[in-house]
C-alpha cells in the first residue's frame, strides 16, 4: 500500500499538540510546506522528472499530498512526451500569448464566460462544448486521483483548438466580438490548470 500524507494536515496537528500560537499557524504551514516542496523538488529531480513539470504541479493550490504530487507529476511528462500533450501545449502558449498581448493592450485581465450567442463560426461552438467536456471530465479524474485519465480528457481538446486558430480570426474588428473570443482563449487556460499550470512547462 502507498504510504499517503497530507502535510498541512500533520503540520496543524504538530502545531495544536505543541500549542504554538494559533494566530501564527496560517503562515507556519506556509513554511513548511514550501520546505517541504522544495525537498520533494530535488528528489524528484534527482529521479529524472523535469523541473518545470514539477514546478507546473506545484502551482497549483493544496499540493500537500505527496503521493499525488508524484502521480500528477508522472502523468504530466507522460502527457506532455505525447503527440496530443505536445501540440495542446503548444495550443495553450499560443492562446496564452494572444491574452497577455490583448489584456497589455487593454490594461485589463480578460474575464467573464464566453457568451454562446456571440459565436459565429462553428469552431467557436465546437471549441467550447469541447472544453466544456474536457474541464469536467478532467476535474472527476483528479477528484478520483486518477491522473492518466485526467490528462486523456484534455488530450481532447487538441482538435478543436488547433482548428479554432486555424478558422477563427481572434482580433475581430467588433468589440464584442473580440472580446468573446479572448474569453474562450481565457477557457482554455482555466480548463488546462485543472491539472497543471501549464504556462510553468517549457516548450
């Protein structure tokens, strides 16, 4: 059986048996934990996996399970050495890329869902039912720790994204329009943190 331990857990555990200052507890966990991430770090390396996919899980939020930690890590560089992986990664930098340019220009993060009824094209449509899927499907893979299967639910969304630049102009000429479109890529960007954060993944 895989030894599983949630380090927050044990730390505010330590913390209370040990009556250390409530008050400091918030920022206690917040110390060790970057301690202890950065332990796992090098052991990590030291097994062979990729800095930036280690440092890709570790943006996440809660990453204080390290069995899971490990898992997601594995399941990423198997993902990410895949064809599906290689080219949605691509994908996402090149969404990503678009919305800081666009957000720069705008002096503001874009935000908010895409509205259904703004779609024009059917790559817009397809893309997010597509996502749609993807987030959901991804999010019960995780929640059942089943990261292979978490990374094939995204491993969906290659299609629709490549063809979305391909048939979709982004920087429309109508306001609206441009800006639904800077939503959807927002989408991509929020569905792919699901399992990773992947602007942290060189490529």
């Amino acid at each position: 059986n895989n030894l599983r331990i949630r380090l927050g857990d044990v730390i505010e555990t330590a913390a209370r048996s040990q009556a250390v200052d409530i008050s400091d507890l918030g920022s206690l966990k917040s110390d060790l934990l970057a301690f202890f991430a950065d332990r796992l770090k090098v052991h990590l390396k030291d097994e062979g996996a990729r800095h930036d996919l280690i440092d890709a899980v570790f943006a996440l939020e809660g990453q204080d399970d390290l069995l899971m930690v490990v898992k997601r890590v594995e399941a990423l560089g198997a993902f990410i050495s895949s064809d599906d992986g290689a080219n949605l990664l691509a994908g996402y930098k090149r969404a990503v890329n678009i919305l800081k340019a666009e957000e720069k220009k705008d002096g503001a993060p874009v935000s908010g869902k895409p509205h259904a009824d703004h779609f024009r094209e059917q790559a817009e449509i397809d893309l997010a039912a597509a996502i749609d899927t993807a987030r959901a499907d991804a999010a019960t893979a995780v929640s059942n720790e089943d990261f292979e299967a978490a990374m094939e639910a995204l491993s969906k969304l290659r299609t629709p994204v490549d063809r979305f630049f391909e048939d979709i102009l982004v920087n429309a000429d109508e306001a609206e329009l441009r800006m639904n479109r800077l939503r959807l890529l927002d989408e991509i960007r929020d569905a792919t943190h699901v399992v990773a954060d992947f602007s942290r993944v060189a490529g």
